[in-house]
C-alpha cells in the first residue's frame, strides 16, 4: 500500500475550503491533511461532495479488495463494507 492509511475524513480548512485528514498515519502520527479544497468555488455543493467521495477512497478499496480476495463467497460480508463506503461518500454517514 503506497497511499495514507485510511480512514480519512472531511474537514473545513481554516482557507475556507475542505480538507481530507487522515487521522492515523501509522508511525508518522496524525492527523495529516492529505488533499485541500480551495479554488475559487471551495463551498460549492459539488465540492463538497468530490470531497465525501475521495475521503471514502479507503474504504472503497479496502472492500472491493475484501470481495475479490473471497472469490465472491462472502458477498455479504463484503457487500456491509461497500454500503458503509458509499454512505461516507454521499455524506450520509
């Protein structure tokens, strides 16, 4: 794994716009800004939103590895963790 250990989070920056933190970054320490938002429509809805959706980047992964590890047998425990990300992504979590 070469990205910053998830979870990762939306958080308003102190420019205005949002930032993707990553609480824990393993033996670095955290929290970590790993991507800002601030150009000049940084509180757009759509902004928002991109935000939500590469903060639940992690997540995404780590499920739809988990899915082809177990052949698609264990569908159900993997369909959990892929409802999970796209409610982050989509705010609703």
């Amino acid at each position: 794994m070469n990205h910053t250990p998830g979870p990762w989070r939306v958080s308003a920056s102190k420019r205005g716009g949002f930032d993707i933190v990553a609480d824990n970054r393993g033996t670095h320490g955290g929290p970590f800004v790993v991507a800002s938002r601030n150009d000049i429509d940084h509180r757009s809805e759509e902004s928002l939103a991109n935000c939500r959706l590469i903060a639940a980047a992690p997540e995404m992964l780590e499920a739809l590895q988990a899915v082809l590890a177990s052949g698609g047998e264990d569908w159900e425990t993997g369909a959990c963790v892929i409802r999970a990300a796209i409610a982050k992504a989509e705010g609703r979590s």
